[in-house]
C-alpha cells in the first residue's frame, strides 16, 4: 500500500515565516490493505500505510486529534500515540503518548488531541506510531519531519519535499495479537514475511508488487529522509552506483560523512544527500534486512526489499543490473556509526551518576529481563503516582523497573559488553543523549559525541549521557517491539518534585484512564 498524500500532508508543505498551530486529525481505523500483495486487515490512521505525512517547521505546534474507530478484534482495539524522538517538556509530559508511562490509553469510540509545541529549537527526520503493547506493528507509523528554514547545510542540497522520504519497515501478514500468543507460547519473536519500502514490497511466491519509484533529475541532489519504522528488522540501506552523504542523524545535524552503505536498527533515522550524477537510467535502492532466522518464515526474501531510482528520460522499467544486498568487500564503504560527529561540535558534559543496565533474556520465554526485572505496565500509569505523591523507588511497583533520578544532573548509562549477538536499538523517549560509546567500536568519546535517540546495545558494550534538567517520567525501552513487550524497558523518572509543581494535565487527560480501566479486556 503506497503512502498516499493526504490534505493533512499537503497543507502543511508550504514552509512559513513564522511558527504556526497546525491542527491534524488521524482517524484510527481498521482497513483492507496488501502492502506486500498479500491482502489483511490492518490498523491504520486515515486508512493508509504508512499513515499520513505529517510536516511542520521549527517553532510550530502540532494538535493531533486522534479519533479511535477501531474494531477488529484480532488486534487491540484500544491505542495510543507517539511522536518518536520530538522533545516534551516537562509541564507538556501528559501528551508525551507513553502508555502506563504518561498516559493510559485511548479507549474504542473516544477521541484524544495532542498538542506537542516542537521546543528547543529542534528539526529532523522522525516519525509517529502506536505505543500500545505491539499495535504498530499491524501497521500504525508514519512520518513526521520537521523543517529547518535556516538549516545550516542546505547549501549541500537541492530538494528535500515530500517525495525524498524513504520509509522502511517489516511486515507480518498475520494480526498481533496471534502472533504475540505465539512467541509467549515459544519464546520465538516472530520472524517478518516481508520489508516494505514506502508501503510496498515482495515476498516469496507472492505477486509482484510494483516497486516504489523514486524520481531524480539528472544533475540534482536530493536530501532523503531514511527511517527504520520496523518493529524488529535492521535494514541496510544502499543506492546502485551513488554514494550517500549522512548530514542527519535522528534530529541533530552531523558534520557530512560519505559512505555506501548504512545500517539502521528500528527506529533510527538519517537524513542522507545523494546527487543524481550518473547516466539517466534505472538504479536499484537497496534496503535488505535481518531479523531473526529467514528459515522460520519461508515466506521471507530479503533480496526482494527494495526501490528504483529512476532518472527524468529513463525507461518505465525496472534497473538492468541484477537485484544484490549492495556493496560488499572493497567496494564496502559502510556507516561506522562512532564515527559521526555533530555539526557544532561540543564536549559531553561529566556524569553525576552511573547507572549500569545489564539485558538478560529468559531461555525459553517471551522474557526479557533489566537487572534481573522484567517491565511489566502498571495499571496506574507512572505519571499518575507521581502527581499522586510518588516520591521514591519503593512507591512503583519492582516490576515498573523505575529509576527516579534528581533534577538538573547528567546520568551516565552503560551497558556493558554482552555475547547477545543482537544489537538492542535503546530509545529514550521525550529526550535525547550523548552516544558516549558506540557499539561499533571500543572508542569513548566525551570531546565531540553525536547526540541521537535511538542506539544500539550489544556485543561491545555501549554507553550513553543524558541530562534531567527536563524533569519527567521518560520511557527508555527497546525499539525491537517484541522485546519492550516482553519486558526490555525502564522508566528514567527524574525530579518529582519538580515534575508535581509543573505538570498540570487538562480534564481530557484526567479522563483517559478511568475509561480505559472499565472497558472489558477484549476492548483494551
């Protein structure tokens, strides 16, 4: 199913002088959709997927309504919204999205608006999807950019609208809520039958999807907006025959960085520069992934997930080359992602604290486990106890696996080298960090640290800063969907006091949970 412009998208394109209110309704719907061929039932905003383009500028405000009209049972019928990696102060913390964290979620037949001021200055690539348990997996995520009319590399570029966004992710042709019974019943995450490039793709034995087409001119260079919307999939982006300069990574602007090849866990995003400066003709865009074993879905062809580059005056048909994974051995020119550095370089500042988080799965079961605690979504969301009077550890429940912080510190996170062969895309909600140490290499870097939202913990150990003068109940989970649901989460809760004395929620706030706690569980 191809992303579709929507007037939503459409009206908000044009780039104003000044900041803006922008109101935007999705409507959360169950929709007949086959991005892959393969024809399902889905949840969806306004019906597409991915959902509708979302733009704004640097300084606006985004009012999202949403309006929950769902009603298959074979998935939640219940949702909740989040903006990845756009900053919420701390007096705005209730519309953060966080289901159990912030917010309970959003009951069949009710409405819920959103209003998200875009602070501090802040423009990148990021996106939107359900935060509810694994419900965007069936298909709710779409983007959400903001403009910088004053970015300082839009010298490097020529284009950058909406037609230069590449959405990625896997798909799955059965609903969530079999699919999750399965891996309790295994401990076996669900391995995906497809990726889907801008809401189309293949898979084996299936029809042949017409491949989404990226158009180019000859001689111009086009900025595109990269984002890993899987719930599981790395996706290793690459162009036939171009290389790709990174000046984008989740939000912050990097010094431009030329490589071939990128890997992107779930949730990440880069913005790349590519110049269309070869013959006119067909490219492929490559975007193979791994997620799990291949032999557990046979339905799976990583070599199929893919785009065409097509330059103005070439024929209407795929590339002559043969479909590959991209680049490979001298020819490889791959991101290394402690390799990126910011535009403005500027020292990490020095931890007050450490934290240590050591990620220990269950043999055998859909359990993982943070310093031997599996997080488990309390019936009072976190922010709920807090404006109650919630004043240390032992006021959550363990399994809530809460680390209340002070105010106004810089905490060091690190988690130590691990024999998991899988790298864990840690994503903080409402903030970013300093990536103080890549998983990609055995250096530490305090001096010049990229700062993003989304990075990977595994095999060489990685470690993080983040500051709390942004007071608040924040998220910190895996982005591998199947493992936040299976307990790979905690909550960084920093300066209750101050949190109480900012936090004023509205009446429709207050109103959430009370109705989502009496709808029966098949409602929820």
């Amino acid at each position: 199913m191809k992303l579709l412009a929507s007037s939503v998208s459409a009206a908000l394109l044009a780039i104003p002088v000044f900041s803006k209110t922008l109101p935007i309704t999705l409507d959360i719907v169950n929709a007949q959709g086959a991005p892959d061929g393969f024809s399902r039932s889905m949840v969806t905003a306004n019906g597409t997927y991915p959902g509708p383009l979302i733009t704004a500028n640097k300084g606006d405000t985004l009012v999202v309504t949403i309006n929950n009209k769902l009603d298959d049972p074979t998935m939640r019928r219940s949702t909740s919204l989040d903006f990845d990696g756009i900053f919420v102060n701390t007096p705005n913390s209730f519309n953060e999205g966080s289901s159990f964290v912030t917010t309970c979620p959003v009951a069949p037949d009710a409405s819920y608006t959103y209003t998200i001021p875009l602070v501090d200055g802040q423009s990148g690539t990021f996106w939107y999807h359900s935060q509810l348990s694994v419900q965007y997996v069936d298909g709710l995520r779409g983007a959400l950019i903001v403009y910088d009319p004053e970015d300082p590399l839009k010298q490097l570029y020529d284009v950058d609208d909406e037609n230069t966004i590449w959405q990625v992710g896997d798909w799955w042709h059965n609903t969530t809520l079999p699919l999750l019974a399965g891996y309790v019943a295994t401990g076996i995450v669900p391995v995906s039958d497809s990726g889907t490039f801008n809401g189309v793709g293949r898979y084996n034995g299936g029809p042949e999807v017409p491949f989404h087409v990226v158009n180019v001119v000859q001689g111009t260079r086009y900025r595109f907006r990269i984002i890993n919307t899987s719930a599981r999939n790395v996706f290793t982006m690459s162009v036939d025959s171009h290389n790709m300069t990174i000046i984008e990574t989740d939000g912050t602007p990097t010094q431009p960085m030329t490589v071939n090849s990128i890997d992107m866990l779930a949730g990440q995003r880069h913005s790349v520069v590519v110049e269309a400066n070869q013959p006119v003709a067909n490219y492929w865009i490559n975007a193979p992934y791994v997620g799990g074993d291949p032999t557990r879905n046979l339905n799976q062809n990583a070599t199929l997930s893919r785009a065409i580059l097509r330059y103005k005056g070439a024929p209407a048909e795929d590339p002559a080359a043969p479909m590959s994974l991209g680049p490979a051995g001298a020819a490889l020119n791959a991101l290394v992602e402690a390799n990126l550095r910011p535009l403005v370089a500027a020292p990490a500042p020095e931890p007050d604290l450490n934290i240590t988080l050591n990620l220990v799965v269950t043999a055998g079961k859909a359990q993982w486990n943070v310093n031997n605690v599996s997080y488990l979504p309390p019936e009072v969301p976190t922010l709920v106890k807090i404006l109650e009077g919630a004043n240390s550890a032992d006021d959550f429940n363990v399994t809530e696996n809460t680390f209340v912080l002070p105010a106004n510190k810089i905490v060091q996170v690190i988690f130590p080298p691990s024999i998991d062969d899988e790298a864990h895309p840690f994503h903080l909600h409402g903030n970013n960090f300093w990536l103080i140490k890549s998983n990609s290499s055995e250096e530490i870097n305090t001096q010049n640290p990229i700062k993003r939202d989304v990075a990977g913990v595994g095999s060489t150990g990685t470690i993080m800063r983040f500051s709390t003068a942004n007071p608040g109940p924040w998220f910190f989970h895996c982005h591998i969907f199947w493992h936040f649901q299976a307990g790979l989460a905690t909550v960084m809760a920093s300066g209750l006091d101050e949190t109480r004395k900012e936090v004023h929620p509205t009446k429709a706030w207050d109103a959430l949970c009370p109705a989502y706690d009496a709808l029966p569980a098949d409602l929820q």
